[in-house]
C-alpha cells in the first residue's frame, strides 16, 4: 500500500488573501499582505485558547497530482503527497496532524499556566517544536502555533524565576516553622511534667511535621535530629519519674500492709477511747503513706476499713448500751434528787438534813454516771442541796460562836463603866466630864446591842 504522506520537499505556492481557495499548479502569485502577529502572553496570562484546524481548505491545499501544500503568510511550502484517498480526505488528515501538534502546545501552556513540573523542560520542549514546526506536515494556522510557542519560550524564564522565588519563600516559612516546632519539644524535652498532655503535644508537633513539605535535606536532618533530641529527652524523664512512682508505690503498698496488720489487731479492742485515738493517727498515716499501685491500692484500703469497721462497730454497740444505761441512771437520780429536795429541810432540823443529805449522796453515787448533757445540770442542783445544809451549819455556828458573845459582853460591861464613872463625876460637880462620859457609855451599849443582835439573828 502507497504511504500517503510523501515528507518530500515541494516547490511553495500561496494563498495572498489567505482564503485557502487553491491556486493553479506551479503558478507563483503575488504575496498578498503580512498578517500582523498577536500579543504575545504573559507569565501568568491565561493562554490556555483551543487552537482549532479550522478550515483546512484556508490553510493548505492538494494538487492535482498529489502534493501537499501548506499556505503560509510568505506562500506555499509542499509539506508532502497524498495518494490513497479523495483530497477531502487528505486534507482533514494533514488537519488532524495540526489538531495533535496543536494539542502538544496547549500541554505545554497548561504546564506553564498551572506553575506545574519545570518551566525549563517546558521552554526546552518549545523550543523543539519551533525547531522543527517549519518540517511540520500539518495545515493548519502554524503562524499562530509559532507565536504561541515563542510565547511559551519567552515567559518560562520568568515564571522558572517566580517558581524558585515562591519556592524559596515556602522553604523558608516552612524551615521557620520546624524551627518553632523543634524549639517548643525542646522546652518540652527539657522542662514537661504534665506528662499526658506533653505527649499528646509532641504527637500533634511529629504529624505536622510529616506535613511540612519542601525544606531541603540537609537542613531537614539537623532539624529532626533537634526534634528528636528532645522527644528521647521527654521520654527518658517521664521514664525516671514513672519509674520512681512506681518505686514510692512500692513502698506506699509496704507501709499500708503494716498500717492494716496494726488495724486488724486493735479491731478487737474495748478499750474504746484509747483505741479510738489510735485508730485516728493511723489513718493520718494512712493518707500520709502515698498511693499504692493502682490494681492494689483499692484492696489495701478496703482491708484497712475493714478493721476499722469492726473497731467502731463494736464501740457504736456498746456505746448505745452505755447511752441506755446513762438515761436509766439519770432518771433514777432526777427521781432522787427530787425527792431529796422535798425532805431535806436544815433550818428545821440541821442534824437530821445532815444524816440524809449523806444517805442521799452515797445512794447518788451507786446509781452511777448520767448522759454527759445532763451530768452538769443535776451537779448543779446536788451543789444547790448541799449549799442550804452548809449556809445553816453556818449560821448555827455563829449563833454559838463563844467568842461573839464575848465581844458583846465586854461592850457592855465597857458601857456599864462608862455610866458608872459618868455618875460620879456627876456627884462631884464635873457635868462636863459626866456628859461626855455618857456619850462614850451610850456608844459602848450601841456597840453592844448591835453585837448582841447579830449573834441573835444568827
């Protein structure tokens, strides 16, 4: 089978107006005029436009025996032969080749556009096809290829440069940020002693630091080598402390099984008030000892209750024994005590308040002890009895008291001399000195009377 594509060189013809209506063979028309070129695309102009064939019959044209041509602004060039198909057909193939060429230039733009892969190997791919878009067997608009690939080769310098530029600008914040990470599990490494969330951060610091892309190796190692420095640093010390709890656990679980063996032995005790206050210093010992290991620790606490349950269980018991007892003993002695009220009675009878008073108290004391709420009120009315017994041993006293009667006997015999020395001053005519004598008579009987009165009123 013929190969329809003859790449043979051909003579080159043009279309002047560039309406793609074909001309006679191996005639040579006038050039028409030179189409101006389009703007050509910036760094970061979308430029990404479909470049169609078009009209083939506008860009090329197939003689008739078989060359190709291709119209260009500066006429035709033959750009090979077709043999095996109506000229429709040859055209819309030659069409097509230019619809793949053309697709490799909008590749290429979208590469550049989207900053995506190396600028450089962008250019160097255009510059390879401008090389060779002369050779090319296609038609279609290769002037527009051609600007578009100068375009593509003229702005790669400058988006290569704003590439590196960004890319410099990402190492550099993202060599910041492993910086401030690496310094933070520093401070972690060396000073932490909230261990969980410590470790929670340093987990949270490693998963972002897995995420931070583009810092070189180099200066990533030196990095990671810091941030990892500081995690062993971390680890070794929460380590040591848990390593450390776990010894004062240990010894916590020693202290605590000794505390429970000196609470089971005085579970047993009724010596109530003594054990009681053991029972207290040993549970401040208790919370003073540190916690035991966490699967033990709950045990040794229950065992310790245990014999502290059974201690006051037992004293509760006989407490509410004793606390019956008491009430039964205050009634009794309410009962007593009323009745001693009502028959005591010593300014009547002080001998006989006496001989009961005493039979009183020893019965008082038989009965025994009340409720410590009650114990000072009744005291009180025991203290109030035996008060009226001693105020009238008193007062009996100092109505016998020999030496008051002495005292009001010597007034008045004092006054009686006085009244006597008084008379015979009289006689002898000195009523001076007996009227001032009588004075001090009626002053000595005062003094008398009223000492005589006393004892009487006793």
């Amino acid at each position: 089978m013929t190969n329809p594509i003859d790449p043979s060189p051909a003579t080159q013809g043009t279309d002047p107006a560039g309406t793609g209506t074909p001309t006679t063979p191996g005639s040579r028309p006038k050039p028409g005029p030179r189409p101006k070129p389009g703007p050509r695309p910036g760094a970061h102009e979308p430029v990404i436009n479909h470049i169609s064939a078009g009209d083939p019959h506008r860009w090329g044209r197939i003689d008739e025996s078989g060359v190709v041509w291709l119209k260009t602004a500066d006429g035709e060039r033959e750009i090979g032969s077709w043999q095996a198909g109506t000229v429709e057909e040859g055209l819309a193939h030659f069409a097509r080749r230019f619809e793949d060429l053309a697709t490799e230039v909008e590749v290429l733009e979208e590469r550049l556009t989207a900053r995506s892969g190396d600028p450089r190997k962008a250019q160097a791919a255009a510059k390879h096809l401008l090389a060779d878009l002369p050779n090319a067997h296609v038609i279609g608009d290769v002037a527009a290829l051609q600007r578009r690939l100068e375009a593509i080769v003229g702005s790669a310098d400058e988006v290569a440069e704003s590439i590196k530029a960004e890319r410099e600008k990402a190492r550099a914040a993202a060599i910041a940020r492993k910086e401030e990470l690496a310094a933070e599990a520093e401070k972690i490494g060396a000073e932490a002693t909230n261990w969980k969330h410590a470790g929670d951060r340093l987990r949270e610091i490693l998963d972002e630091w897995k995420s931070i892309k583009g810092v070189d190796r180099k200066t990533d190692d030196a990095l990671w080598k810091r941030y990892a420095k500081a995690r062993d640093a971390f680890n070794r010390r929460r380590g040591a402390h848990f390593a450390e709890l776990d010894r004062e656990r240990a010894g916590a679980k020693e202290r605590k099984e000794a505390l429970i063996k000196q609470a089971e032995e005085l579970s047993s005790s009724t010596d109530w008030g003594p054990t009681s206050a053991r029972f207290r210093e040993l549970l401040q010992e208790w919370k003073a000892a540190g916690r035991a290991p966490r699967d033990t620790d709950e045990a040794l606490w229950q065992r310790f209750k245990a014999a502290q349950d059974v201690f006051f269980s037992a004293r509760n018991a006989a407490t509410s024994e004793r606390d019956a007892e008491y009430q039964a003993n205050a009634k009794a002695k309410i009962e007593l005590l009323e009745a001693a009220e009502k028959a005591i009675d010593p300014e009547s009878d002080l001998d006989a308040a006496r001989r009961e008073f005493r039979a009183f108290r020893d019965r008082w004391d038989e009965i025994g002890k009340v409720p410590r709420d009650q114990m000072h009120a009744l005291e009180n009315r025991v203290r109030a009895l035996e008060k009226r017994i001693r105020d009238a041993e008193e007062a009996q006293w100092q109505r016998t008291d020999p030496e008051a009667q002495a005292r009001a006997a010597q007034f008045a015999e004092r006054a009686d001399q006085l009244e006597e020395q008084a008379r015979k001053a009289a006689e002898r005519g000195k009523d001076r000195d007996a009227a001032k004598l009588r004075e001090q008579a009626a002053q000595w009987r005062e003094w008398a009377e009223a000492a005589q009165s006393a004892i009487s009123d006793r």
